[in-house]
C-alpha cells in the first residue's frame, strides 16, 4: 500500500458529500439531547448534504436509511452521532461497505457515552455539547481517507495459558477443531483448583472422578502438547501470529524417562508441607502434587532438596538429573486462551474470624481437602487441635466478598453453593451433627441450585442463621469457638459455640494477573480480573485481538460456566484459524516522502524496530507498525503520519471544537 | 466569574481512558459538560502542537489522558506522553499560559469513576484560573 493510493472516486475526484444521522437511541440520547435540534443545526454545516435523525441507527432500518441516501444522493462521507465508537462504529463501517463506500469514511460523534448519560440534568449544554461533538465529526469526516485492511495468514495452532479445568476444556476443544494447542500450566501438574475439591455441587460428582479423564484425554491427544512447570516469559505480535517465550523450569528430572512409579518420594528423606493440601500435609522433597497428577512426572523442590543422593539411588530409569537446566520454547501460535483462574482471599485479613490464630477455624478449601479420600487425614474430619469429630460445625459466608472493607465488593458465586454442599457432606456421615450456615443471602441461582439449597433446609436440618457473625472468640482450654452474630431475621443476638468454623473466603484475580496483564497487553476491570471486551456481546474476547479469556480469570464462577465459557473461548479462538486468514487495522505509520528531510528522529522514536532509513528517507514496515504514532508526533516536519489520524484530522477536529464553522456563514452567503 | 464555563479539549487514548469516558457513561456518572474529547489510538499520538494549536485556539484548558504507566496498549506509548507534557509544562508560561491549564491523567478503561472526578476537579481548576489570556486571540 503505497502513500496516496487507496484513494478512490469517492474521495479523489469529487468534494465531500457529508450525511449526517443523529441516533435517538429510543430515550438513551433523545430524552437528553434534542435530537431534531441538532440534526437541523449539522445540515447546515459545510458539506452536509443531508441530515437525518432517527430512532435507532444501528437497527437495520437505521442502516437501510444511510444505505439508501449514499446512493440517492451520492454520499461519500457518513457522520453518525450516536454511541461510543467503540460499540457500533464495527456496525456502521459494514453498512458503508454494503453500500459500496470505504468502510473508513463514517465517523461517530459519542452523543451517548459522552453526552447524554453523564448530563442527564444538563439538556440544554448536553444538545451544545452534540452539536460541538457532530461540527468536530463532521470536520473531520471531510478528511477521511479510504483505508484497505491489510490481510495477514494465521498459524493454525494455540497457546492456551493455564491447565485448571478450563484450560483443558479449551485445549481439548481446540485440538478436537483439529488445531495444534500449546497447554501451559505454572505447576506441575495439569488440574488446577478442580483437583482439590472433594465433590462438587449440586450433583456430589467427585471431583477428580470427573476432571482426571479430562485430564487424561489431553494428554492422549495427538494435537496438544503439555507443557507444565513453565512460564510465559515474552509475547510479541499480534492475532494470526503470535511468538511466545516460554521457560519451562527444571524439575530435574527426564520427563521422558521418569515411570512416576514413586520410589524416589519413598527413598527422600525430606518432607515439607504439602501445597496441594494448603499445608494440611506433608510431601517429600521430591514429588508429584497428587496421586493422579498429568504428566505423571516426579519434580525435585529445588528448596528443600538436600542433594543426598537417595532418590538418584533408587530411580531404575535414572530419571534424576541434577544439572537440569531450565529450558527456553519459542512458540509460534495464530490464536491464545487466557486461562490462568484465581487465587483464594487471605482469611487472615479478617482478623475477627480468627484463621490462623485459632486452630479450629479452617477454610473452605481446606474442608476439602480434609474429606477428601486421598487428602492428610484420609477423608476424616477431624479438628486440627485435638484430633477429634467436631460436633457442631458452624459455615461463615461471604468472607472477603461482598466486603467493601476487604476491597471486594463482588460476590464470588460458588461459597453459597459449596458451602452447602460441605454442610450437607458432613451432614450425610454425621447425621447427629449440628451444622450452621451463617449467610448475608443464600444465591442459588443454578439449575438445581435452589432445590439443592431448600433440600439442605428442609431435609438434612441445616440451621441457617441470617447475619454476618461480628466476631469468633476461642476458649483457651478446649478450643471451642464461640461465634457472635445478630440473627437478622429474629433481630437477635446469638452466641453459638462450635467445634469447627469454616470460612467461605473470597475467589480473587490471581496474585500474577497484573504480570499476565502486562504480558498479554489486556485490561482488567475495576474488580481486578481480566476484562472482557464487551459484557454482554463479546464475553470472552479481549480488547487485545486473537486473546480470548477463560474461566476465573475472567471473574467469579462455578465449574458448569467456567466449562461454558472455556468451550466457547475456544470456538472464539478457532475462527481465525479456521478462516486461515485476518484483516488488520489499516492504522499504521506512513511517510510524505517529499516532506521527509531523513533526520531519523522517527526512526529512534519507535519502539518497535518499524522504521528503516532508504535513500535517506524513512520508510515503514507497515507489516509490524501497531499504528501507535509516536514517530508522528515526534516528526519535526509532519513527513510521518498515521493512517486514519492525520495532522489535518486532528488539527480539524480541534478548530472544530472551539468555534462555530466559517462555512456556514460561507453557505448562508452563497445560499 | 460565575458565569465562566472553561472550554475544554482532551486528547484521550481509544484504550484506556476513551473507554474510561464511556464507562463513566454506561455507569450514569454525572460530571460538567465542558471537555471535547479528541480520540487517539495511543497519547504517543500526541504532537506537542496540538497542545499549543488547542490553546492557541482559545482553549481554557487541555486534559490528556491515556492508560497507567505499565498498561500502554503499545508498552510505552504513555511513557512518550509524560514526557511531551512534561516539556510543554516549561515551555506554556513563556507563552503566557499557566502550567495548570495542561493536566496529564492516567485513566484505565475500569475507572469510570476517576474519569468523571478528572472531569470535575479539572473544570474546577480551569474555573479557578479563569480565562485563558489566549482566549479571542484566535478570532
């Protein structure tokens, strides 16, 4: 694409023919703005042919209207004042390509975003405020320029980032689309916080009995390959192709060789509290995460091994290596799924409750671990200071969610629910047990959710006690727990004294999703997790094209949505590859050669290694420019310039902004 | 001085703060009518001579924002910005201009609220100030 070209009749040969349409969005902007008022004012701004407003723009009428007028009378440039930009301008540019115009000669005037949600009290500035926004669109809707997006081909492989349940459930579905899939874990071992439940709600499936062949399955399949105790260290590129740098840590042991037969962990003399336990355990220094861990590989904690040599002594394989290095892939991938779930609150920040100081009160994953068959006590609860069955079992919620305080104002979605469950588990092998649930409200909002909850009620004689407990106090002698909390319903205060608490802490971004974010240049939202690109119409694509989210990373949710969304991620993650090829904003860097005087200030400018000097002038790689616009800005003599963001655009847009056009006092003259 | 409404332009990045500003819509945040947002793919967009051309025009003040240091959709771009601002600070009171009347924000895409305070505190500011001494000049 060379400087000038691209231009075509519309834009070469003929003055502009502006149409202006200003969006009623039903109430959304004309309750506020007058609409009508400001549609007569932009005809008579220079250029403007026609000027319209409507209803709705975006419906298929509204796109009708503008199609019928470009060809009725011959329109070349299109001002939509209606919402953001960043909502429909996708919309309005198809609707010009229909119409045969260049999809880049629309402009929007943000009328709602902008103006008539944020001075809904302010009609009268809110209408001079359109009328400014419309000039300013209209300004520079003059200056437009066609633009042809640049094809570029897709890898037809994936990374996905994160081995937990959605991230498998991606990779599987990638790689069943018959896509090659990178499946990268932090740990170990693939299963993520799925493989530390016990049973899961409302169906009481054992966990791991549904995630293992999960597991299993992607590490069969012929098109993903596992790559576990690895980190995402660099990412370069864009959509279609991606580079990745992923180190993958020394285990110090042959992936290849090691059976995972175990004899090692036998023979080690080290033990240290086990992780996947949350510390309830013990492991050897040497040692897989769990039983059924993929890939079945042993990996040597680097801290706590001795060097004694025994495990080397005893592996027949002689799988150990010592002096395993860690190891540098470079990936190439067309697509990725962000996967990377979350992390727990830290229930000692709500030092009422009392974890970590009292032994008796645990948290919920803890819970877990402790009747989970091949968890530390085998499946028996049994309080951590004396050993013994608790009697009576209290369940606190909403432990650092819902919690202003605790700067979590979201609800975690799975705490009532699990909660529940652990209630109704222990309730099922201890039915002369007495069990608590302590709530602020009991959201049971999946299928069967609510029939599982009243169940809990009516027929296991759960005892739910609205309110969240003030404090929880421990008798020195025998560790009891005395909770105080207001019976909000009975408006009274109780004192209940418990053999057990346990806390529904809060499901929080994971502690490394700022490093992710930065990596994967994504946002997040005001409540920490990766933000998706639209709420509502594109829930698993980020704002960073070929990047789709997955799972908790993306915000709270049980196993049923985080699978939902991990499928869906992957179908969004296919498209591209599946079409083989992608359009790419024609947004980049160009030079007025004539105006170029080679001083290559542009050149050290970038960042990105995009400018070149040829013949003394410089010259843009347009392939790898991201259409930033720092060498326009820093260009003394206004030789560089972005497409779609001229000098003259901006420049015409600021005149705009601050006075009234000289054309209309131009066009009344001539009138 | 009352009756002063400041004209405002704001160069904002399409990432962050732009989307920020569309936040602060979507979440009904209240805030004065008087920025003119001109939309740039990244602040590193910025020329310093839009800066001067806004004032030049008469602007009472000129609001610049774009994603957090660190959150650059193009890694530094924002840093580029800072920098440009930081040069245009020293160079406006030789024009006549106070300092003051330039403001370089860092406004996510999530901060809807910080979006609408900005716009606030910063016509607060403008107000305060008064006038541009430019202002007319243009005409």
């Amino acid at each position: 694409m060379g400087d000038e070209q691209g231009k075509n009749r519309q834009a070469d040969e003929e003055e502009p023919r502006i149409g202006v349409y200003v969006c009623h969005c039903g109430v959304n902007i004309a309750g506020v703005v007058d609409v009508e008022e400001v549609a007569k004012y932009a005809s008579k701004l220079g250029n403007v042919v026609i000027a319209k407003d409507y209803k709705y723009m975006c419906s298929d009428p509204g796109q009708k209207l503008i199609q019928e007028d470009i060809k009725e009378n011959r329109l070349n440039r299109i001002v939509v004042a209606a919402c953001s930009p960043r909502m429909h301008e996708h919309t309005f540019r198809k609707a010009l390509e229909e119409a045969g115009l260049n999809a880049f000669l629309v402009e929007m005037a943000n009328i709602r975003e902008h103006d008539s949600w944020v001075h809904m009290n302010q009609p009268k500035e809110a209408t001079e405020k359109a009328k400014d926004l419309v000039r300013m669109a209209v300004a520079r809707a003059r200056r437009l320029e066609p633009q042809h997006k640049p094809k570029v081909k897709v890898k037809r492989s994936a990374l996905v980032l994160g081995g937990g349940v959605a991230g498998i459930q991606s990779a599987l579905d990638l790689a069943d689309m018959g896509f090659k899939v990178y499946l990268v874990e932090k740990t170990p071992s693939l299963g993520g916080k799925m493989a530390q439940l016990d049973k899961t709600f409302p169906t009481m499936d054992c966990s791991a009995c549904i995630l293992t062949p999960k597991m299993v399955d992607a590490a069969r399949h012929e098109n993903i390959e596992i790559i576990t105790y690895a980190e995402v260290e660099e990412v370069e590129g864009y959509i279609g192709n991606f580079r990745v740098k992923v180190r993958k840590r020394a285990r110090q042991v042959l992936e290849d060789k090691c059976t995972g037969c175990g004899l090692c962990a036998e023979a080690c003399p080290v033990e240290v509290p086990n992780e996947f336990d949350h510390g309830l355990g013990v492991r050897k220094a040497i040692y897989v995460p769990f039983p059924q861990a993929v890939p079945l590989v042993y990996t040597i904690d680097d801290e706590a091994c001795l060097g004694c040599g025994m495990c080397e002594a005893v592996c027949g394989p002689e799988a150990i290596d010592y002096e395993q290095k860690d190891e540098v892939l470079e990936l190439e991938v067309g697509t990725i799924v962000i996967a990377t779930g979350f992390d727990l609150f830290d229930a000692r920040r709500k030092p009422e409750y009392g974890y970590g100081r009292y032994e008796n009160v645990i948290t919920g994953i803890e819970f877990e671990r402790l009747v989970n068959a091949s968890g530390p006590t085998g499946g028996k609860l049994l309080r951590p200071s004396d050993g013994k069955e608790p009697h009576r079992i209290g369940f606190i919620l909403c432990v650092g969610s819902r919690d202003e305080k605790a700067g979590n104002p979201y609800c975690s979605r799975v705490c009532c629910m699990y909660s529940i469950k652990n209630a109704r588990l222990y309730k099922e092998k201890h039915p002369e047990a007495e069990v608590f649930i302590f709530y602020m409200d009991i959201r049971a909002y999946g299928k069967g959710y609510e029939e599982f909850y009243r169940q809990a009620q009516e027929e296991y004689g759960i005892r739910f006690i609205r309110g969240r407990p003030g404090e929880v106090v421990e008798d020195p002698e025998t560790k009891n727990l005395l909770v105080r909390v207001e019976d909000t319903l009975l408006a009274m205060p109780l004192e209940i004294e418990l053999d057990l608490v346990v806390l529904a802490n809060a499901i929080e971004p994971a502690r490394d999703s700022e490093k992710v974010q930065r990596l994967f240049r994504l946002s997040r939202s005001a409540d920490g997790f990766f933000a998706e690109a639209h709420p509502k119409l594109k829930p698993v694509d980020t704002l960073n094209d070929g990047i789709y989210l997955a799972g908790t990373c993306q915000g709270p949710k049980d196993i049923p949505d985080t699978v939902a969304q991990a499928s869906a991620a992957a179908a969004r993650a296919a498209i591209p590859m599946a079409k083989g090829e992608v359009e790419t904003e024609p947004i980049v860097a160009f030079v007025r050669r004539e105006l170029c005087i080679g001083c290559r200030i542009c050149e050290r400018t970038c960042d990105f290694g995009v400018i070149t000097m040829v013949e003394r002038k410089a010259q843009v790689n347009e392939a790898i420019c991201r259409g930033c616009g720092a060498c326009a800005a820093a260009c003394p003599t206004g030789a560089m310039q972005i497409r779609h963001f001229t000098d003259e655009q901006i420049y015409a847009m600021i005149e705009a902004a601050m006075r009234e056009e000289r054309e209309i006092a131009v066009k009344e003259v001539e009138g | 001085m009352s009756e002063f409404e400041p004209k405002i332009i704001a160069f904002m990045c399409n990432w962050c703060s732009y989307a920020g500003g569309d936040l602060a819509g979507t979440s009904r945040l209240q805030y004065p009518p008087n920025a003119r947002i001109i939309r740039l793919m990244c602040t590193a967009r910025l020329d310093p001579a839009f800066v001067l051309k806004a004032f030049a025009e008469g602007a009472d003040g000129v609001l610049v924002a774009g994603c957090h240091i660190g959150d650059c959709h193009y890694v530094s771009g924002n840093l580029k910005a800072e920098k440009r601002v930081q040069m245009l600070k020293k160079l406006l009171p030789e024009l006549g201009i106070e300092p003051e009347r330039l403001m370089l924000r860092w406004i996510s895409a999530a901060e809807g609220e910080r979006f609408a305070s900005t716009m606030k505190e910063f016509v607060e500011i403008i107000k305060k100030l008064g006038p541009s001494p430019l202002r007319g000049a243009a005409k």
